[in-house]
C-alpha cells in the first residue's frame, strides 16, 4: 500500500480518486433516499392522477357551492371551512395513502429492487424511513393543494378577511396530518405483509373504503358500542375545530325503536390515531426487516 494513501477505517468507504469518505448516518442515508423516491414520485403518472382527484374532488365541491349558494356556509367561514375540508380532508388522504403508499415496500420485492438496495450499507431501517418520509411528503403537497382550493373559495366568498381567520382550519390541517401519519402506518403495514404491489393496494382500498364501514355497521347493529377502535371513525374530528364538538352519544326514538349514534372525543380520536400510527409503523417495519430478499 503506498504510503501517501491512509488505510481505510471502519465505517468508511473509498470513493472517487482513492479519496476515504465516510458513510453517512442512517438519518442522513433516510433523508437522501427519500429525495430521490420522492423526485420519482413527482415525475411519475401516480402523481399526476392524485393532483387530478384533487382538483376533480375541489371542482365538484366548488361547483356545488357556486350553484345552490347555501344560506349559512357561504358567508360564515367556518362553516364554509367546515363543510369543503371538513368534508373532503379524509377522503383524499385516503386516496393519496393508497396512491403513493401502497406498494412502497411491496414493490422493492416485486421489481426485484430491494435485493440490489439490500446490497449497499443501508439498513432497512433507513429504506423504511425513507420511503415513509416520501411518501408522507407527497401526500402533503397533494392536500396543501386541496386546502388551497377551500381557502379560495373562501376569499371568493368572503373576502380577503377570510384569510386572516385560519386559527381553527390550522387546527384541522394539524389533525388532518396526525390522521395521515396513522394511515400511512396502516398502509406501510400491509405493504411490507405482501411481495405483490396489487395485493398490497387492493386489500387497504378495500378496507377503507368499504371493510370499515361495514365493520362500524356491524358493530352498531349487533352490540350497539362505540366502534371506537376504527380509524374510519375517530377521522371524524379533523373537522371538530371548524364545525364543533358533537354530542358523544346521541340517541333518538323513532316509533318504538331507538336509535343510538356515537361521535368520538377528541381525546379519544387523537389517542386511537397515536396508536395506529405507532403500532402499525413499528409492525411494519419489523415486517420488513424480517422479509429476504431473492
């Protein structure tokens, strides 16, 4: 070994010209990974269709409001806020979970792409979390997108004063993250379960869209509970800041029958969301160390 070049050290690793650099820490490997998805992200056709959903969900809900002009929503802002976020918020995180989440690990064992990932100094760890941080990243940009459609019909409405009154829409856009956190931890869940990306997308499309609400009816019907434990039903108090706090438990007489409806707290929504999103992450993440690659 010439003497002019020091023996590599461990942890490092020689690059260009001989020169000795170090590898980068695992959050450093997280945050430059995410990047890179995150730049395939935005150039590929997933994208362009979640912009479109968004658009086409703001244009339906602007159109609506255009046409009927509702007495009560279009010259108060809160319930203007109410009704086109409130209303809209949860359906396209859904759809951006889905979009951008569904086959986020799947795919690496699919298309064979995790087996030569698997081959550089990256723990998996750092493939998870950076593909978790795209992901979630892509997922906001689609939903400032939305959130800009309702402040603007807002300021149509209401003028520019309208802007200035953002305190409580903060607080659903914050609510509206926690969920998405929770979501995306489901998501990443049964992508790291399954080696196909269609299975993986299928079965959380699935599940959302008409699994839970099936399990809430259910659940309502036979035992007349709370369905407490579905993030179908706590997503309901992203809107709470701008429309209210709702009676917990409602019930109503209807001839001899009687009608019990449940709406979850705050504290109940926040904490069953904080659950999904640390249970289901960290489940998914130990499926994913566990999986080999071939």
């Amino acid at each position: 070994m010439s003497a002019d070049v020091a023996p590599a050290r461990a942890g490092s690793l020689p690059i260009a010209d001989g020169a000795i650099g170090t590898v980068p820490g695992t959050i450093a490997q997280a945050i430059t990974l995410s990047r890179y998805q995150l730049r395939d992200y935005l150039r590929s056709r997933r994208f362009v269709l979640m912009i479109a959903i968004v658009v086409a969900v703001g244009t339906i809900l602007t159109t609506l409001v255009a046409y009927y002009r509702p007495v009560g929503l279009i010259d108060n802002a809160n319930n203007l806020y109410g009704s086109l976020w409130g209303g809209g918020a949860a359906f396209l995180i859904l759809f951006a979970g889905i979009i951008f989440g569904g086959d986020a690990i799947a795919g690496e064992f699919q298309n064979k792409t995790g087996y030569f990932l698997m081959g550089l100094p990256l723990r998996r760890v750092t493939v998870y979390a950076g593909k978790y941080l795209a992901v979630l990243v892509a997922s906001v940009v689609s939903i400032l997108l939305f959130l800009a459609i309702v402040v603007g019909n807002a300021v149509f409405y209401l003028g520019v004063g309208a802007v200035g009154d953002l305190g409580q829409l903060f607080e659903s856009f914050a609510l509206a993250l926690l969920y998405l956190l929770a979501l995306m931890g489901f998501v990443f869940l049964f992508s790291s379960m399954f080696k196909t990306s269609l299975y993986a997308v299928l079965v959380v499309a699935v599940l959302f869209l008409f699994g839970f609400s099936i399990i809430q009816s259910v659940v309502l019907a036979l035992t007349g509970t709370e369905p407490w434990f579905l993030l179908s039903y706590v997503n309901q108090i992203i809107a709470y800041p701008l429309t209210g706090v709702p009676e917990h438990v409602a019930r109503a007489t209807i001839g001899r029958a009687t009608i019990t409806n449940y709406a979850p707290t705050y504290f109940e929504g926040i904490a069953v969301m904080l659950g999904y999103f640390f249970l289901t992450t960290i489940g998914g993440l130990l499926l994913f160390e566990r999986e080999e690659f071939t």
